[in-house]
C-alpha cells in the first residue's frame, strides 16, 4: 500500500488487497442475493393476484431489509480498511469516534442514495417486464413466469454481485482514504489498475500510474474520482471496478 518500489509489488498489493476485500463481497453477494430473488417471487404472486400496481408497493416493503444488510457490510468493509491503513502506518494510532463519524457519514450519505437505486431500478425491470408480457400477448399466468425468468434466479443473483462487488470496493477505498487523510501527513496517491488484458477498462489502463497529492482527485475518463470506485463516478467507471489506490509518504 505504501511506497512500492515498482510495477510488480503494485500488482502484489492489488491482489492483497483484493483477498482481504473479498470475503466482504461474498458475504454481501449471497444475502442481496437471496433478498432479490424472494422479492421476484413475491411480486410474481401478487402480480397474479393484484395486478401490476400492487407488485410495485412490495418493492418498498423489501428496501428495509436490503438496507440493513447493505448497510452492515459498508460499515464492516470501511472499518477493516481503515483498520488495516492504521496498523500499518501507526499502530499507536486506534480507530475512536472520530473515525466512526467517518463511516456513519459515508454509509448515510452513499448507502441511502444506493437503496433508492437499487428500489428504483427494481420497479422498472418490473415494469419493463410486464409491458413487454403485454405487448406479446402473454396471459397473467405466463406473465408470472416470465417475471420470475427476468428478476428472479441467477438474474438475482448477478445483480447482486454486481452490486456487492461495486459498492464493497468503493466501501474499502472510503475507509483507506480517510485512515490516511486522518494521520495529517504529506502524501501522494498513486492509481493501480487491475492489469487484466480483455476485461480492464481501456481507460482504467491510461489512469494507471497516475499520481496525484494528498487530496486532489485522479482525473479518468474525464472524471475526477478521489479514489477507484469513488461513488461520485459514473457506472463506466465504479461498477466492478478492481482498480486501488497506492499511497506514497
């Protein structure tokens, strides 16, 4: 994470990093999964029951529960990050309140905002789904399967990695950042990019080995994102990002 001296120990510590964050990802992966595939079962059998409108006042019953645990895995991901900055740097230096707001902010601010995404687009898969059921005919039986074929099963489940994926990376990026922002030293921030010929962005490449000070933000793609995964960027730019931050001091 500190001061690496070159492009091999940069892909080391990408890969360290990525095995810490990775039992995160899978815990958070498997629930969300679990919750998006009853809630397509659910709204199938109101669907057939209540029609189109009630489907869409089950969503918001399921958004309490997806943001329990979206919120717990936030919390747990930031602090293990930030534990694992201040450990490393100065282990006189403990996690305390100052740190707790940190996350608290961060998990209000960024996980509300999530919820409501995740609601929303929820909605309209279920509304894109039936008006398409409509348009081929389909009857209220056949348009309950195809619900369950569209929203449902793997469906859910790679959503929910996707989504688990993005939002415990950028979780543990916050939580680096604001460990090393915390000790009030000069530093600079390196970008690594994820070197996977074929699946890293194109534009994630170019960032690669940018470095900027302290608090100012890498410019990718356009963007200026403090950090990869930095929720303030576009989809092109967060959503299964495997890019890290290098810090020098």
């Amino acid at each position: 994470m500190f001061n690496l001296p070159n492009d091999k120990a940069k892909q080391r510590f990408q890969a360290a990093f990525l095995r810490i964050e990775l039992p995160y990802e899978k815990a958070l992966s498997h629930v969300l999964g679990h919750q998006l595939d009853q809630l397509a079962c659910q709204v199938a059998r109101v669907y057939e029951q209540d029609g189109l409108n009630a489907t869409l006042l089950i969503v918001a019953q399921y958004e309490e529960s997806i943001r329990i645990r979206l919120f717990q895995a936030l919390s747990d991901t930031y602090n293990r990050f930030t534990d694992e900055v201040l450990t490393t740097l100065d282990p006189t230096v403990s996690r305390n309140a100052r740190f707790t707001l940190a996350a608290q902010r961060y998990i209000r601010s960024h996980g509300a905002s999530k919820i409501k995404a995740i609601s929303e687009s929820t909605r309209q898969q279920i509304r894109h789904v039936v008006a398409q059921a409509i348009t081929d005919g389909l009857s209220v039986p056949e348009t309950q399967r195809r619900i369950l074929e569209k929203t449902g099963g793997q469906i859910a489940r790679k959503r929910a990695r996707t989504i688990a994926q993005t939002e415990v990376h950028a979780a543990a990026s916050a939580g680096s950042q604001t460990a090393i922002e915390s000790l009030n030293r000069p530093y600079q921030k390196e970008w690594i990019a994820a070197l996977q010929p074929g699946r890293t962005r194109p534009w994630h490449l170019t960032a690669h080995g940018q470095m900027v000070d302290g608090n100012a933000p890498f410019l990718v793609d356009g963007e200026h994102l403090r950090y990869p995964g930095d929720p303030m960027g576009s989809a092109k730019n967060i959503i299964n990002c495997r890019c890290v931050n290098a810090y020098l001091l």
